[in-house]
C-alpha cells in the first residue's frame, strides 16, 4: 500500500510537534516503541516507494523547513525578549534543546540519512539542522552574546562571582557551530575577548608601573598569569591559552619591562644588591615567558657581577698599597665567595640558563683578569693555592676543604687568559714546596722518594768507610733535571768547611752512576751554624749562601763588600740581598758600616760578637729571589714556540691561507691555554716565512703558502 506525500507528512508531522512539546517541557507523553516505529517505518515507505512515489528529496526538503519554521515561531521570539545574563541562560537552553531535537529527528528519518543523503552528497541531516540554528540564531545574536561574555569576564577580572557554568556552555556553542573548524570561537569571540583583554591589562599595567615596587608589580603579574590560565580551564577553549598570556605577558611585562627592570629602590639592581632571591627567581619566571625579556635581565646581572668584583680588585689594591700581603690572599678567597654566590644565583634564581652562565663569565672575565697591584691573576692564584697547600699555611684547613677549594680556584681558572702564566707559576711553587719540605703531602712525588732512598744509602756509604769523613752533617737531595724548573747554579766559592762533604758526596755518587752529572744548586740549600756570641752561643738556621759569608769571619774581623764579593764569587744583586739579610733585618749578625738600611758597594762589615736573642735556635729568613720576571720571560718563550706550532699546523693542513683567516684560527686553538696577541702572531708569521716554512704570495703580501 502507497502512502501519499501529504498523508505520509501529516504522520511525521505530528511526531515533530510531539517533540517540539517534550522539548519545550510542555505536558506530553513520552515517545512509545509504538511511536517510534511508526515514524520510522512511515519514513522508510515515503522514502522505498517507486517513482514518482519516491518522496525522498521532498522530505529532506521540509525537514530542514519545518526546523527553521520551529526557531522562527519559537525559538527566536524567545531569545529577543531576553537580555544578558538571561539571553545567555535562555541560549545554552535553546541549543542544548536544538541538539536533542535534531538528535531525535535523525532517528525518524534515519533512512533518508543512510541512503538518499549519501547518494546525492547532501549535507546529513544532523549537520542540516545545526546549520539552520547558526543561519538563523547565532549570525543574528553573536554580537550580543559576545559582548556579554567579554563583560561577565571584566567582572570576574574585578573580583567579582560570575557564572563560570554559564560562559563555559556559551562558549562551547562558539565551538560547536563551527561543526569540527574553530574559525567562528575565533572569529566571532576571541579576536574580540583578546583584544578586551590587552586593553584591561593596559590600563591595569599603566596605574601599577606608577604606584608599585618593582617586587608589588611582579606579584601582581604573577597572579594575573595564573588567574588567566585558571580562566581557560574554567570556561574558555585550551587553544586560547598560550594567545591569551601573550596578550597579558605583553602589556604587563613587555610594554613596561625595562622600566619595570630599573625601577630606582627595588629594580633588578636593587634586588641583586639587597639579594631578594624570591624575587630574582619570580623576576626570571616572567620575564623567561616574553621574546627576548631574559636578555636585559642577565645585562644588568652581568653589570652588577662586575661592579661587585671589580670593587674587590680596588680594596685590594688598596691593601695592598698599605702594605697588607695578606690582602691578596684575602682578595682571593672573596672572589671565590663572589663567584659561589652567583653561581648559586645562576643555577637557583635563573635556573641555569645560558644567558646567566654566559652573563656571570663574561663578567668574571672583565675582572679576573685585572690584577692586582702589579701581580696578575694567574700569579695570585697560584700564590693562593701554594698558601693552601704548603704546610704551616696561614689557611689551617682539612683535606676535604683543600680539595674543595681548589676545586673552586679551578672554575675561576676558566675565566683568566693566561692559564699558561698560572701553570708556570704554579710548578715553581709546586717546587719549592717539595723541595723545603713544605708540602702538606708529596708522598706521590716519585722524584723525592729516590731522593730519600738516595740520602739513606749515602748514610750507610759513610758508615762503611772510614775514610770517607764529610766532617759535618750532610743531606743532599738529588734530582732529574728534566723533572724540576731551571735554578741559578752559579759557582759559589764554597768555604774550606763544606768542599771537603762535597768531594765525599761525589766520591759516594760515582760508585752509584758513572754517566751523571751533578750540578750543585747552592742557591736552594740551608745550613745549621753554631753562632758563638758574647751572651750566649746559639744555633743559626741559614741558606748555604748566608753560611758561606757568615763563616768568612772566622778568619777576618772586618770585610769589605768587595771583598766579600769576591770571596763569594756572587753576583751584586745576591750580595746585597744575603748582607742585607745578616746586618740591616731583624736579626743583626753582622756589624755594617755606615749604619744604614741600605747596602752599598763601599760598606764594611764585622761579626757581632754581642749579638744575643731569647731564643737559643733563629731561622734567619733570605728573601728569595722575584721569579715574577723569570716565569713571565719562560711564558713568553713557550709562547712563541705555542704560535709558531699552531700556524705550521693550520698551514700544513690549508696549504694556502689568507692573513687574517690564519690569525683567527691561531687566536681559536690557543685561546685556551692564552690569550695570543694579535701584534706577535704578525711576528711569528714573518720569522716563519725568514725560516722557509711560509712563504708570501708574489701578487698578494696577504696570501700565504706552506713550504713543505
């Protein structure tokens, strides 16, 4: 049996004003199977009948009018007598309603959808029926709807309860319309909502930078973050979020972010200054979020490193100029101080950023390498860690704490340039350490240990030979030349008392070797004198130098300086630092003549037989020689061999290379042990090319070939 268009229509019909009145909460009993099927089973025939009886494209057809028939009669009526938060209400009802309804009506004609829509290519019916809802509803209310929404958040922004239930079910509307596309939330809401958003902050921003702290304004800022993202969660889209802090980060850090940073009392220098950790680190976590907002911050950070450091250079110059030594040793110990104090900030407060470790080296660099009082920084720092490691030190500390102090001298060693300079500083006090016996621990020292099985079989040499009669105690250390750093060995005229154990040591050491030879360092050795005076006799400890010209009194009264120094066979400069020693310091063994502070080649001097002191046993200090010129002469030496190496390697690998390339890459592979001058690298190239390792091009002086 055929069913007709109208009388078919009439049946489905009355199942839609069923709905429309379950949907409109009006008294009507629910949908029976009964119901159901037969609408669904009246579709199914309407649509399966034989043309022309086929009504299928007639059904789609009125669907989608007795839809938009539903919200012109009902729907919109009730939307434009409604404003605010009740049309907002009244909305989230009528497209929560919309949605059932379509929902229901794509089960009656579930088989229009699932066979004449998917012939044809028409949009389905569910899409059908929201689409009616956007053409007639939300193009005609969005405006509307927007701004009210835009006003409830400024509410909420101000502290005021909203609805949040509410703006998440309208702006899900924004989000489901676009049916799967967010260009009409985008478009349609947070285009607006976003450009609301930085105008409240502007001016919220604009009053703060006035009235707050930089720490106040930074706390409010925080919270306004947090607030905002709080806001996504609640109620907005997740892809508002990173859209929404840009807009918020922007007005309230990148619009005032370096006022903010130098606000006077409590900018970034004030915090650095007063050191407001919290601060620093909250000051990190904001401005980290904005393009480029670290790069001011770790500036200023560098600015107020090297202010503090360079500070401690001028107080230890200052000490120095009055004299205090132990400033240096003090200025040391400071900086390491400065430096694990913003270590701790670059890894605590700014969370280890390069820009920090970048900002806190260069700084670093800028006063490290200053130095001080006319010793550079390699020098002191050597120095520091000899006073550490040499026993007696004025540093009382435990192995543990050695350790960790050098560990500490190490990473400020990163920042100087002349790490060739420390190295050679370092050996020669490494040395004299081991060699006075003044190491805290050289039982690793190889060298030292034969040197003591060495003095153990000389003992028992003299033990086992009568003849062999040094006449006095004799300890002698031998060492490999190649080991140790160069001394002076000058041919010091030893006195009668002491050739006779020199001759018994090389007698003893030629039945050990035949092949080496020993030369003498007079210059290092100590001698124990018995000093008979007046008052009392008392035992001398003195260099071997000071020995050899107190013991030339035994056989005169009175010597003149000349005589002395030729007796000596020493240099002036030896002869009036050891004299000086013995007649003008604290302790005068020697009588000078004229009585002055200073020694001069026409003085005269004699044994103070009433020289008399509380103690019965006096080291009598010779100030040692300043190795300062010698190291920085043997640095420069090991530098020209450096330079002439690394350009004959970059050479025999480039074959050709143009000047300022070679210089550049000579500066890159020295850089870590130095800092090579531009000006000697131009001088080692032209004593290599005289030596046939370069040579200049003929057409251009700036081009250079390697001669294999």
């Amino acid at each position: 049996m055929e069913i007709e268009l109208e009388q078919g229509w009439e049946i489905v019909l009355r199942g839609f004003n069923k709905l429309k009145n379950i949907v409109e909460g009006l008294p009507e009993p629910q949908f029976t199977s009964e119901d159901y099927m037969k609408l669904y089973t009246t579709v199914y025939t309407m649509c399966t009948q034989k043309p022309p009886h086929d009504y299928s494209q007639q059904l789609y057809d009125r669907y989608r009018e007795s839809i938009e028939d539903y919200i012109t009669s009902t729907v919109l009526p009730s939307l434009r007598e409604k404003h605010d938060e009740f049309m907002l209400r009244e909305l989230v009802k009528r497209w929560t309603n919309h949605k059932v309804m379509v929902r229901w009506l794509s089960r009656f004609f579930h088989y229009l959808d699932r066979y004449f829509i998917a012939r044809r290519s028409l949009s389905p019916l569910n899409e059908v029926g929201l689409t009616c809802f956007r053409n007639l509803v939300y193009l005609e209310l969005n405006g509307k709807v927007r701004d009210a929404v835009i006003s409830l958040i400024d509410q909420e922004r101000e502290g005021e309860q909203i609805d949040r239930a509410l703006l998440k079910n309208i702006l899900d509307i924004f989000v489901e319309i676009g049916m799967g596309q967010m260009d009409y939330y985008e478009n349609d809401f947070e285009d607006a909502m976003l450009k609301d958003t930085a105008a409240y902050y502007s001016r919220k921003a604009s009053n703060w930078i006035q009235e707050d702290s930089c720490p106040d304004y930074m706390l409010k800022a925080e919270e306004c973050l947090k607030r905002e993202k709080e806001r996504v969660s609640h109620y907005l889209h997740s892809s508002s979020e990173p859209k929404l802090l840009e807009k918020v980060q922007n007005e309230l850090l990148s619009v005032y972010g370096n006022q903010l940073l130098e606000k006077e009392h409590s900018g970034c220098h004030a915090l650095l200054r007063d050191d407001k950790v919290n601060d620093l680190s909250r000051m990190f976590r904001l401005f980290s979020k904005i393009p480029r907002g670290l790069e001011p911050v770790s500036s200023i950070f560098k600015q107020h490193v090297t202010g503090e450091g360079t500070a401690l250079v001028k107080q230890a110059e200052d000490a120095a100029s009055n004299k205090k030594s132990v400033g240096l040793q003090v200025f040391v110990r400071k900086v390491i101080e400065l430096h694990d104090k913003y270590l701790a900030y670059v890894s605590d407060c700014f969370q280890n950023h390069t820009l920090f470790h970048k900002a806190l080296k260069e700084a670093f660099e800028i006063f490290c390498n200053k130095g001080v009082s006319g010793s550079s920084s390699a020098e002191l720092l050597a120095t520091f860690c000899d006073n550490i490691l040499k026993k007696g030190g004025s540093e009382k500390l435990s192995d543990e704490a050695i350790e960790e102090t050098l560990e500490k001298v190490v990473k400020l060693l990163a920042y100087i340039s002349d790490k060739d300079l420390f190295a050679e500083f370092y050996r020669k006090k490494l040395a004299r350490r081991l060699l006075f016996d003044k190491s805290a621990n050289d039982d690793h020292v190889t060298d030292l240990t034969l040197a003591r099985e060495n003095q153990t079989s000389f003992e028992e040499y003299l033990g086992n030979n009568a003849n062999a009669n040094p006449g006095i105690d004799l300890t002698v250390t031998v060492l490999t030349t190649g080991f140790w750093p160069s001394y002076k060995s000058f041919d010091l005229n030893l006195p009668v008392e002491m050739v006779k154990c020199v001759e018994v040591f090389r007698e003893f050491y030629q039945t050990k070797t035949k092949h080496r030879k020993i030369t003498w360092i007079y210059s290092l050795g100590t001698c124990n004198l018995i000093g008979k005076f007046e008052p009392k006799t008392m035992e001398l400890i003195v260099t071997t130098y000071q020995a050899s010209a107190l013991l030339l009194f035994n056989t005169a009264d009175r010597l003149s300086y000349s005589e002395i120094m030729a007796q000596l066979n020493l240099t002036d400069d030896d002869v009036v630092r050891l004299l000086h020693s013995l007649s003008c310091a604290k302790y005068k063994i020697l009588i000078k003549d004229p009585n002055t502070k200073t020694i001069s080649p026409t003085d005269s001097f004699e044994f103070n037989t009433k020289f008399t002191d509380k103690m019965r046993r006096i080291k009598i200090p010779l100030p040692p020689v300043d190795e300062k010129k010698k190291v920085i002469e043997d640095v420069d030496k090991d530098r020209r061999y450096a330079i002439d190496a690394s350009i004959v390697r970059i050479m025999k690998s480039r074959k050709t290379l143009c000047h300022q390339p070679l210089v550049m890459e000579c500066v890159a592979q020295l850089g870590r042990m130095f800092k090579p001058d531009i000006k000697a690298i131009k001088k080692r190239i032209e004593d290599l090319i005289s030596r046939d390792y370069l040579e200049r091009d003929k057409d251009n002086p700036n081009l250079f070939r390697y001669l294999a």
